[in-house]
C-alpha cells in the first residue's frame, strides 16, 4: 500500500508540473466582431481579383503579354499580390480607360502595376529596374 501511495504522489507532482506548463505556455483564442462593411470589402476584394484573371483568360491578352516576355503564371501570381487598395486603385483605371485601347489598355496597366512593385523591391520582374531602397 505504501508503494502505492509513493507512485501516485510522484504521478500526482508531474501531473502538477504539466498543467502548470500547459496552462502558463498556451495561446489564448480572441474573438471580435466584423462589421458587414468589412465583409463586403472582402468579397468585393475577391470578385474584383476573379475577374482580372479572367481577362488574363482572353486571347489577346495572352498574345500582348507573350510579345512583352511576360509569362501569364507571373501576372496571375501578382494579381493575387495585390494589396485590396492596390486592387481598388486598379480596377478604377480600368474602369476610367477609353472603351476603344480595350487590351492595349489593360496590359499597360497591368506593366504600370508590375513596375511599381519593382521599384518597391516586391518583386524582381524586369532586370532593368532598380529598387528604390
């Protein structure tokens, strides 16, 4: 009986020590509200993204980008980048672009948006431009 009482009071002290390191080391679960305004940025954050991968999906797009040496895997890459103020900003020019540049239009923002990343050391895209850090 003796044994007994020995074991569990050396499994009762480790036991003991495990919660204290378990309760002292864990991470404490913060929950907050979101507002409806937040949530409809998000998605409207993502369909803006969906659809410019879609216009990466048209034919001239494709054949634009090629011409430049701009492969469609590093635009598509970049677009998920985009920074939702970047993104909003983005879809505004187009938005504002004459109907008739269409393409033309499209892919020079889309090397205006490439550029800039450049020059903020986001990215290394284009060999010729230095980073303005």
């Amino acid at each position: 009986m003796n044994a007994m009482r020995r074991y569990t009071k050396q499994f009762s002290l480790v036991m003991a020590l495990l919660m204290a390191f378990a309760t002292t080391f864990s991470v404490s679960a913060h929950a907050g509200m979101v507002g409806t305004g937040e949530l409809i940025q998000q998605q409207q954050t993502d369909i803006d993204r969906q659809q410019l991968l879609k216009m990466l999906e048209q034919q001239e797009v494709k054949e634009k980008l090629a011409e430049l040496g701009v492969s469609e895997d590093q635009v598509a890459e970049r677009i998920q980048n985009l920074t939702p103020a970047e993104l909003a900003d983005f879809e505004q020019q187009l938005a504002e672009a004459p109907t008739g540049e269409g393409v033309v239009g499209v892919i020079v923002l889309f090397l205006l948006v490439f550029i800039i990343t450049d020059m903020l050391c986001a990215t290394d895209l284009f060999s010729f431009i230095n980073c303005i850090r």
